[in-house]
C-alpha cells in the first residue's frame, strides 16, 4: 500500500495556497490547510521515494546525490562553501528523509533574544504537542540493550554526567519488524508500516516505512483532504500578481518550464533553498524588490559538529554503531556556556564505503563537477587527513564497519552570524550569481573548542581515542546537516524579513515556514521546533482567512 502523489498532469493553474517544499514546512502548513478546506499545491524538487525505493546499490550516482543542472535526482545534496559544508535533502518529505528522527523541545532560554516579543516556549508548547502527536514519537523501548546506548550511559555516570544522560523522543514505529500494519497511526490513508529493524540506516532513508517520515503522515493527510503534491517540480521566481504570486518552475521529469498562481504562497523549501529562491527574487529578477535587507543574515548551522571515539576497548570494545536507530541517547550539557547536546550516532556500512568511494578524486560524481570546489579541494582534504586514515585503515583492515567505535553528533548555540549572499564569480551579466556563504567562526569557537574538550573525556571514558571531521582537522571549516537562519522572524521589517506568523514583511500572503526563519541557533535537532513553528503559521492563516 503505498501514499498517493497526483502526477503534474493535473496540476490547475491557480490555487488558494502553492507551497515550495515538502519538508517540515511544507508538509504541516500543507496539511492543516488542506484540511481547513483551502485548495493546496505542493511543489517538491525532489523524487517521492516509495516502499523499498531507496538507493543501496552504488554502481550509479545519480540515484543518490542531487544536481539538477546535471539531470541528478538523488537525495542528498552535498554543498562545499568557504566556510561551511552542508547536507541537504531532496524528496517528498524534504529533509524528514534522512534526518535522524530525534524531537528535543527548544529550552526556555532559546527564546530570549533574537526572537519575537510574542514567541517563548509557553507560546509554543501546544504546537508542539501537535507535532509529537501526529509523528508519535516516544524513545527506543526500554526491552531494546542497545550497546551503544548504554555505553553512553556508563561513560556518562562515569563523567558526573549521569542525570543529563537521557534517550530522546523519536518519530519511529516500534511496530513488529517483519509484519506491515495498514495505517498503524489510523491516519485513514492507504500505508503500510513495518516496525523498527534496528539496521541504522536511518538517515539514507528508510526502506521498511519504520520511520515516521512526512510522507507517511502529514503529506497523505493532505492528499487525503485534497491537496494535490507534484514531485520533481523545481521552483525558479516568485512574482506578485494581483492579490497572489505567480510562481514558475521546472518539470525536471519533463524538462519543461511552467508556472501556477497561488492567492498565497508558502515557502519552505530549507534555509538555503528558501534564501537562495527569494534572493533571486530580490536581486536577480527583481520581482520581489521591497524584501528586508535582512535577507541572507543569521544563518546559523546550529552548532553542529561531527566527530567520533575509535579503537574503543574493554567493555566497550563491541559498540555495534549499526545496531539500532541512528541516535538513541544523549549528554546534555545545558547548565553551563557555551550550551550544546551530544548524541551518540551510529553509521550504516553501505553509506561510508559509498561516501568514501563518491568523494575519491577519480570518481564519476567528481568527474561530472569538474570546476566544483568539492573536486578541487575536499577529496584533497580528505585523503591526507588523520581522520580519515585511521577510519580507512580500520575498514581495511576488518572489511566492515567496525564495533569498536562511536559516532558523536553534537549540535548547541552558535553565534548565528553567518551570511547568504548571492555572488557573482565574473562581473559580467551573463554569468548568473552563485549563492555564497560568509561564516566565520571565530564568534562560535568557544562552542567548538568546548564540544571537543568533553567528548574527548567522553572518547577516554570509552577507552578509546577522539578524531575529529577531516574538514575540521584541516580547515577548521563546520559540517551541518541543521541549516537555519537566512530568512529570520522578527518584530519590524528592520529587524527580520517575516513576521512571528511567517508572513513577509510588505508582501501580503506570501510566507516563509521551515528553518530559515529561526533567528538564532536552537541547541537540540531543531525539527521538532521547525514544526510547531509550522503549526503555529498554519493557524494563524487559517484565523485570518476567517475574519
């Protein structure tokens, strides 16, 4: 049984709300919409992944990352700037594809500045409960000794930070392994889900339906309720019409150009998606022209830092970082500055040999981009770095993954000062602008140099021994896969591009709902509050269009 996506053949020419993206953003406002009666069009870059339809196999790049420009519809998106490498999605779910499935509620304190007056997590508690009910998300089951999860335990009691070790809410169906079960949440669509098989791939993309991706809940409510989801649509320009936006894109699967008018228009397609879109709009084409200068600033990658303990010993010799979904518990260093998470990760074997055989500078993806800095510089970068040796040596040596390791994935407040900004490589008009980010990290390193200190105490507390990212190592240059920030909230239009509810600052009925309008780092995995922000926005069009 699988979710209904109407073909672009039915598309209309106009609708009471078009929305660019399905990710959080998308997929909520989408839902609540359709089901308060508005006429709903979803427009989605990206392919819709059914059942089973994920990529595994390697032979072909093209099932995996995505380029559009080089007819590449994959799923992951990597991006390489200056300052800051960067893993998007690309598919009908938007990033709830290969996110790792964890809800952690902002804390309090988030909001105290930078924020709208009006938003606090008091405002917020209901939209998130909203989320968490329709995601159903609860923590690994307590039947499940997971070792890797009470190795972080252990290490945490050891470390004195046993009452800050916790398991964090995750959007998984704990459902039999091998049995489907027809809408197991009675959504009254038409899915099946399969339970939890525990084989760590979350974050390539579930192939069993286990993990309560959008598209299994949010997205076939809307269908359900009308709205009409249209995959491999690549939205170009916004431009004001009348009391709506005409929005043009491009049929990827047809290659065709086309455009539908929505009386409102939603944008969610990412911090970088949305930013880059309106940008355009702003300075390119100019059909957007009265955007807030603000536009581009306060982009943020959420504090993110990847790192890992190898060689681990002893007890902890035996870690088995496949086994399990890929976060199931954290050390939550909050009572203290600079304020951050840790969470141990587990990687799926097929995904490192894959990354490790795409990013080799004689492969086909790398041939393909010929004049990219991922060509010129980061194969480079990762081949001579010390990380990256001992992890290849290790896989050598044992042929697999190896059980004597953990992944740490830490995220906490980071300064928020980076900048969006489309550049031109050549002053010449028929060189298009590129987008650009400018995020120095002098302002966020005490974060930084802080997460490495403690899960290097982590990493000895395992017997084993701290690697850091090989893009740290040799460039101290930030991985995220939490982009926020380039369209931020704010009270005016001097001090934000949308308002508490979304909407654009002197653009009536034109919105912005996913991470970029987050204004300052968040700490935890930033979906949960992407959501209930989602929510709230959603609300707040359906009151208005009441009055």
């Amino acid at each position: 049984m699988q979710a209904t996506v109407k073909a672009a053949k039915n598309m209309k020419e106009a609708y009471d709300v078009v929305i660019i993206g399905s990710g959080f953003g998308g997929a909520i406002t989408g839902c609540r919409l359709a089901e308060a009666g508005y006429s709903v069009c979803i427009l989605e870059r990206g392919k819709h992944y059914k059942k089973g339809e994920f990529p595994r196999e390697f032979d072909n790049p093209r099932d995996w990352f995505w380029n559009s420009k080089l007819d590449f519809n994959g799923l992951i998106d990597f991006r390489f700037y200056n300052d800051v490498a960067a893993m998007l999605s690309s598919g009908v779910g938007g990033g709830s594809l290969i996110y790792a499935n964890v809800h952690i509620r902002a804390h309090e304190n988030i909001f105290k500045q930078g924020w709208p007056r009006d938003i606090n997590r008091d405002v917020l508690n209901p939209y998130y409960d909203k989320v968490a009910e329709m995601l159903h998300v609860s923590p690994v089951p307590e039947y499940k000794n997971l070792p890797k999860t009470e190795a972080m335990r252990k290490v945490a009691e050891e470390i004195g930070k046993g009452n800050d070790w916790g398991k964090p809410d995750l959007a998984i169906y704990w459902g039999e392994e091998t049995v489907e079960q027809e809408d197991p949440y009675g959504f009254g669509i038409d899915i099946a889900q399969t339970g939890c098989r525990y084989c760590g791939e979350c974050v390539i993309g579930c192939n069993y339906y286990a993990k309560n991706t959008l598209d299994l809940n949010y997205i076939p409510v809307a269908v359900k309720n009308g709205a009409e989801c249209f995959p491999l649509h690549e939205v170009s320009k916004i431009a004001s019409e009348g009391k709506g936006y005409n929005v043009c894109y491009r049929d990827l699967d047809k290659n065709i150009e086309g455009m539908v008018f929505g009386e409102k228009v939603i944008v969610a397609a990412g911090s970088l998606g949305s930013t880059e879109l309106l940008l355009r709009c702003k300075k390119q084409y100019k059909t957007l022209p009265k955007l807030s200068q603000k536009l581009g600033d306060n982009f943020s990658g959420n504090g993110d830092f990847l790192a890992a303990a190898l060689n681990t010993k002893g007890e902890f010799a035996d870690l088995q970082p496949r086994n399990g979904p890929t976060v199931t518990s954290f050390i939550k260093y909050w009572k203290q500055y600079p304020e951050f998470y840790l969470e141990e990760g587990g990687i799926p074997l097929d995904e490192l040999v894959f990354v490790a055989g795409a990013l080799r500078p004689d492969s086909d993806y790398l041939k393909k981009l010929k004049l990219s800095i991922l060509r010129r510089i980061f194969p480079g970068l990762v081949f001579r770095s010390r990380s990256k040796k001992l992890f290849s040596e290790k896989i050598a040596e044992k042929g697999k993954l190896p059980s004597d390791m953990m992944v740490f994935l830490a995220m906490g407040r980071d300064a928020a000062d980076g900048q969006i900004r489309l550049k031109r490589l050549f002053p010449l008009p028929f060189f298009p602008p590129k987008l650009a980010i400018r995020w120095r990290n002098k302002q966020s390193l005490p974060l930084f140099d802080k997460i490495i200190e403690e899960q290097n105490k982590v990493a000895e507390g395992l017997k084993g021994e701290q690697v850091l990212s090989p893009l740290w190592e040799l460039r101290k240059q930030s991985t995220t896969v939490h982009l926020l920030g380039g369209c931020p909230m704010g009270d005016s239009l001097d001090t934000g591009v949308v308002n508490q509810y979304g909407e654009v600052f002197d653009y009536p009925n034109l919105y912005v709902a996913d991470g970029s309008i987050i204004p300052t780092a968040i700490g935890p995995n930033p979906a949960m509050t992407i959501g209930a922000l989602a929510e709230r926005i959603a609300e707040q069009i359906i009151k208005k269009g009441m009055e």
